[in-house]
C-alpha cells in the first residue's frame, strides 16, 4: 500500500462530543468568549507528545474584534503560550483581552510567572479555559490577577481544555499516568491463537495507526511474555511498520519482568532509537540488577508486598509471564518520573491486572474480520475472571471507526462515583 493510499483511507478518532456542555454554557458565557477560547484551543491541539510533561495550552490575545496575538506552549522548558501571545502583540496588548486555554502559571520554574507578564502587559481582562490542577498553581493565578486589578472569567470550554489535558490532569490529580489499553482481536474475541500465533491479527491501515497512537504517549509497557515471544521494537514507525526506521519522538519503552529472565539479546535491549526500562520486584537478585545495569539496561524496582498486586501466569503457548509486582506504586514511581501517559501493549493477563487495581483509562479495541475459535485461545483479559455481570468493570464507548477492513472501538472507564480525573468538576 502506497503513502497516499494510506493517507487517504486512514481514519482519526472522533473526540468525545461535547456539545451538551457547551450549551449549557450559553447561559453564562457570551458567544464570543467561546468563539476565542475555541481558538486557543484549536492552537493547542497536537502538540502535547512536544509539551509533556507540561498541559498543551493556547492563548490569544484580541482588541477590538480582531486578534493581535497568538501562541501556544510548544516544548517543555520554553516560553508558554500566554508569552508568545504577548511578544506577538507588543504594545497593542494594553487593554486588550486575553484568552488562555489553562490558567496562567504564578510560580517561578523552568520560565518566569505568566501572571506577572500579563500584569506587566497592561492586559485588562483575562478569559481562562479551566484552572491548573497542578496545586502549585490552581487558583492562585487567577487570585493573582484579579489582586491587579484584571477582570478574570473563567471556566470557558473547560471539559474540552481537560479533555485535551487528560493526561496531564490525571497525573496531577491521581498521582499515576493516564492509562489507555490497547488491543486487536478477531471477531470472536481473541488475540492469538492456542499456538500464540497473533501475526497479524489486524490489517495493516491499524497497524499503521497504532504507530501514530504510539507517538502520542510518553511510554509503552508490556509484560515479560510479549517481550520475549514478540520481541517486539514498540517504537513509532511511521513508514512501513514492519521494517521502517524510528522517526520522531519516541515513547519509553517498559518491561514488567518481576524475575528478571529477559535476554539481553531482545532488540528492546539492543536497539537505540528509544529507552527501555526494566520494572522488577524490589527483592529481586541484587548481583542480576548489577549486571543488567552494566549492560546499560535501566532498571526499576517496585515493591511486591500486596496479595492483589500479585498475579501470576504461565500460558500454555511459552508466554510465560509474571507480574508480582505492586502496579500501584509502578505506576506512582513513573508519574514521579514525569511519565503522564502510558500505553499498554501487552497480553491479557497484564490487561487484568490492570483493570483489577482500577488503574485503566481507556480502552482502544481493533476488531479484525476473522474467527479463530478454540477455548485455548488467548483473549484480551485473563485471569479468574469475575463472578457477577454487575461487577463488571464499566466503560462508556466514545468512538466505533473504520480502519480498514477493521473496526475500531474507543472507550473510556467509567468511575463507581462517575467522576473522571480530567472532569473539571472532580473533586
């Protein structure tokens, strides 16, 4: 399949639709304060595989109807979108109105305060999206503005601000990455057959899309089985999956191997083109770790204390796999990191665990037109299984796409309270 065939049959997931909430907003806020807070958002969109660890934000500055400045944070450590829009508008931005997407940092870090800037600017009213849930920040920023006398209206669009900050939110406010679950299976649910044969289970227009969703998180993690039946590269190629070159940003490579029995040979060792990160038990073979360390391969350890953050598996297909490690902590460990979000590539017995501990997100399923059958098959979630249908694990599809020859399903945890980390109401 060519570049342009694919550029013309590949689809883009539907975000989430958030059309009752903005009416509801009419009452409050007036056309055009949603006119250019749409705006702002509009030129935060994609950039976050460029931002992280820090939100994607937009701002823009208008006087008089018009826009005389624009901008938006592009890499962690330089200027954020508020300066941008500042510089862009010089002089004019005195009096002028100023929509941002994410409240306006007050703290000294890699950059000065964006309040005292604004402040400075002589900007008399300031239109913010949602608060920063960073509590370094959240409402002190807008105190600080309104102590200068700038008029602040907030709360503009503010679902589809977190929304587009979901990830960031969700490690400000759970303390552990946005976790989304990806997986392909067949029409009858599996992922690979009794053999553990699952090359390829979708077509190539997923496999393709899959390597964009890649470029989008900050790290993949799979257990020690994909690891090592698989070996897999789980870097972003966009050009030709199977043998094309790492391009771009590529994401943390994590391996769960609590027993510490992968080759060093694995091309998630050998290759360079992205970092691979080992996580095992904290009372694993200290001489191991030394040794695994000095071959340059980074290691975690996690503690393994916990009866429900042990899970073992033997597959009878090889995939042996171990995951007797606390995902909790794992994953507090990677926010401490800086790791926001974290996709999830491996098999059915790590998906489980997963959805046990209530630590999944989102769910991204690709449904091929192909039957296997057999009981010994693989399928998405192992373990024991639950007892009771009303105990099922909740999600609330968002999105049913084409790919192709393939179906594609997005789908987002619902919480017992039905609050998600990124709802601005969260509490």
């Amino acid at each position: 399949m060519s570049h342009d065939q694919y550029a013309q049959d590949k689809r883009t997931f539907t975000e989430p639709d958030f059309a009752e909430r903005t009416f509801e907003e009419l009452n409050n806020f007036s056309h055009e304060d949603q006119r250019w807070m749409q705006y702002a958002l509009h030129l935060s969109q994609g950039l976050y595989a460029q931002t992280s660890p820090n939100p994607s934000v937009g701002a823009v500055l208008i006087k008089d109807g018009e826009v005389i400045g624009a901008g938006a944070h592009l890499k962690a450590g330089e200027p954020h979108a508020e300066i941008h829009a500042l510089r862009m508008a010089g002089d004019k931005a005195r009096d002028a109105v100023m929509y941002v997407t994410l409240e306006p940092c007050v703290h000294h870090g890699k950059t000065p305060p964006c309040t005292e800037a604004i402040i400075a600017a002589g900007v008399k009213k300031v239109v913010v999206g949602s608060r920063d849930p960073n509590p370094r920040v959240y409402g002190r920023g807008i105190e600080r503005l309104r102590e200068a006398g700038i008029t602040v209206v907030e709360g503009v669009e503010q679902m589809a601000v977190a929304w587009t900050n979901r990830f960031f939110f969700t490690r400000m406010r759970l303390g552990r990455p946005y976790v989304t679950i990806k997986m392909a299976m067949t029409l009858d649910g599996k992922i690979a057959t009794k053999t553990g044969d699952s090359r390829w289970v979708s077509g190539e227009i997923s496999r393709r899309y899959v390597h964009t969703l890649r470029r989008t998180y900050d790290a993949i993690m799979v257990g020690s089985g994909t690891a090592s039946v698989d070996d897999p590269l789980l870097t972003a190629r966009l050009d030709r999956p199977e043998v094309g070159q790492a391009v771009g940003r590529q994401p943390l490579r994590i391996v769960v191997d609590s027993k510490l029995r992968l080759s060093p040979m694995l091309r998630l060792f050998q290759d360079r083109s992205a970092k691979t990160l080992v996580m095992t038990r904290d009372d694993a073979a200290a001489q191991t770790i030394d040794t695994l360390r000095r071959l340059g391969i980074d290691i975690m350890t996690v503690p393994s204390q916990g009866r429900a953050s042990q899970v073992e598996e033997v597959e009878a297909d090889g995939r042996s796999m171990d995951l007797a490690v606390d995902l909790k902590e794992a994953l507090k460990l990677l926010a401490d990191r800086g790791i926001q979000s974290l996709f999830v590539e491996g098999g059915g017995t790590l998906n489980a665990a997963l959805l046990q501990e209530g630590l999944v997100d989102e769910y991204v399923l690709f449904i091929a037109p192909k039957v296997i059958g057999g009981v010994s098959a693989k399928t998405p979630v192992e373990g024991e299984g639950l007892l009771r249908m009303e105990d099922a694990y909740p999600f609330e599809i968002i999105a049913v796409e084409r790919l192709g020859e393939d179906i594609l399903v997005r789908a987002l945890a619902k919480r017992t309270d039905g609050q998600l980390a990124y709802d601005p109401n969260y509490t």
